[in-house]
C-alpha cells in the first residue's frame, strides 16, 4: 500500500448506484479532494442518481449511464452503442487512476477499459472484477461501507482526516410551518420494510407532522398512511427528486426509516435517524455517525441478507411502543 499519495491529475469514480451507496461514497471523494485540490475527479453514475451529484463542486464531469437497460436483452444494440461510446469518452480524457467502488464485473470493465493506468478495487469484490485491477485492498467483511471505501483512499495514499459527507448546495427550501420528522416506509427489499400498520400507529402516538418521502413506487403505501392519520401526515412520496429529497431531510427533527436510501441521507446531513432493521447489519450499512437509534428485534435467525421470507419476523417483531417512547424522551430531554 503506498506511503504517500501517488501522483495523478485525473482520476474516475465508478460507483453507477445506488442511493444510499453513492453517499457512502462521499467521504472517499472528500479526502481525495482535500489532498489534492487541483486534480480532476469524475464520476460515473446510473441515470436516476445523477441528481445527488449534478452541480456538486468537488465533481467535474458526471458520466451517465442507463445501467438497467444493460440487462435488457432486447437492449442489446443500444447498450453496445452506449457502452463504445462511454469507453471513447473516458479513454479521450486521459485518466491516470480509475477507482471501482462498485466492485462487479460490469465496473471493473468501466475500470479496466477507460484507459486509466492504475485500476484501483477491492480484493473480495465479486463476479470476478478483482482480475481488472492493478491496486488492490482488502474491503473487509465486518467493515461498514463508509470506512471499506475510505480503504481504497488509504490505497492510493490518501488518508481521511475526518470523515465528512460533501453534499451538493440545497435545492430550494422546504418549510411546512411545523415542526416535522420523515418517514421513510419503502425499501428495496420486501423484507427490509416494517409493516405498515406500523408505522400508522407510530405516527397517531407522535405530536408533531409526519412527512413521508419516498419513490414513485412508494405512492401507494403512502397514500394509504395518511388515509389512516389525517391530518397528522403530509405525503410527498414520488414527489420530490433527489436534490428536493435533501431539502426535505434537513430540516427534520428527526427521520424514521427502513435501511434505505434517504436514511442514510438523513445520516449525512447530521439528522438524528432511528432506523428500523432486520435482514441485513447495522454494522455494514447502518446510520454512520452518532445520535442515531437503531431498533432491532432478538430473532436468531436475523440478519440473513435475505431479499424474501415468508414470516419477515425480524421487522414483525420491532415494536412501535419502541419508537414512541425514544422520541417521546428525546423531545422531553431537549425541553
């Protein structure tokens, strides 16, 4: 591992998605920044994510790519004319270090083909892609996603002096003209997201407006909370973009979330979160930093990592008694 910063005036962030996993990403784009101010740093992104980068003052050129049209067979023209193209970009700008945060065979080869000398990833990445680099580190399974990325700062000889979120400038302003907190209660995963009912229930227990954010396939679930609250409960899921989103989390008191994109969002911009988990480890990709809460039931078989179930009795089990009372006493401990 080098000593010291190996030199470079170019250097390309893969890391296409998802949400959650571009913020943990921001760290690793803000120590490299910090020791070398006039390098050049691009970064390549899905289409659907560009949003929490675009405009970003750390970033110089966004690549944009449509990922999921990538597995499409019916595709296959389009996405071997966009991938020729993407690879003539990258290739034309003269990268000295290209960084695969993403660690599949699919940004390895982003990696391995822009034309950077030095290809930098993980050891334990998957499908293969560690026979793409040339600069390897161990991730480390027991290791959160936000300090594994910071290992592939230390690789190329950049050490993190604090650990820092650069978000883009807020998009606008949100005021309600009440006290608010967000509810998070979408997630990829079906066994990532605490029944409903749930969070109904939370929400009539809890003083101030619930505002719920989320995507478009959220707007069902949504809808239905706030038929069942009232007026307790404004729904903007499906109705804010990623920089809209941000405005939205900062100026909460707090967010109740599902492991999920916005929650760490909320994470980064210092908003107190209490998380719901049950399938996958706080220890990897939980709320990073202090003053969060996290709420897990005591079920042996939790986490398991996996995307079905058919009791899903780590959520079923995460009482909502749980989360009223903790931010019953954290509102009383802040009179």
């Amino acid at each position: 591992m080098p000593s010291s910063p190996l030199r470079f005036n170019k250097l390309l962030i893969v890391k296409p998605s998802s949400l959650g996993d571009i913020i943990h990403a921001l760290p690793l784009l803000n120590a490299v920044k910090q020791a070398r101010p006039d390098a050049e740093i691009d970064w390549v992104v899905a289409r659907g994510f560009e949003g929490i980068l675009r405009g970003h003052p750390m970033i110089g050129r966004l690549w944009i790519i449509n990922k999921d049209d990538w597995k499409r067979p019916g595709r296959l023209v389009s996405t071997a004319s966009e991938v020729v193209s993407l690879l003539r970009g990258l290739r034309s700008i003269g990268y000295d270090i290209a960084v695969d945060l993403q660690g599949l065979f699919r940004s390895a080869i982003i990696a391995a083909l822009s034309g950077a000398p030095l290809k930098a990833g993980f050891s334990d990445a998957r499908e293969l892609s560690p026979l793409l680099y040339n600069l390897k580190v161990e991730g480390g399974r027991g290791v959160h996603a936000v300090d594994r990325y910071l290992r592939l700062a230390s690789l190329i000889g950049i050490e993190a002096e604090t650990v820092d979120f650069p978000l883009p400038p807020p998009a606008g302003d949100f005021n309600p003209g009440t006290p608010y907190y967000v509810v998070v209660p979408g997630a990829r995963w079906p066994t990532k997201r605490w029944p409903v009912e749930y969070f109904v229930e939370v929400i009539r227990e809890l003083p101030m407006t619930a505002v719920i954010v989320g995507g478009r396939d959220d707007l069902g679930i949504a809808e239905w909370i706030v038929s069942k609250t009232g007026d307790k409960a404004v729904n903007l899921a499906g109705r804010t973009d990623l920089g809209g989103l941000l405005s939205v989390i900062r100026g909460a008191a707090f967010m109740l979330s599902n492991d999920s994109g916005p929650m760490h969002a909320a994470a980064a911009l210092s908003v107190p979160v209490y998380a719901l988990f049950g399938p996958t480890s706080e220890i990897l990709t939980g709320p990073y930093g202090d003053g969060h809460r996290v709420f897990r039931a005591d079920v042996d078989c939790a986490p398991c990592f996996r995307r079905r179930c058919r009791t899903v009795k780590c959520m079923r089990e995460i009482q909502p008694a749980w989360i009223v009372e903790a931010a019953l006493e954290n509102a009383a401990s802040r009179v």
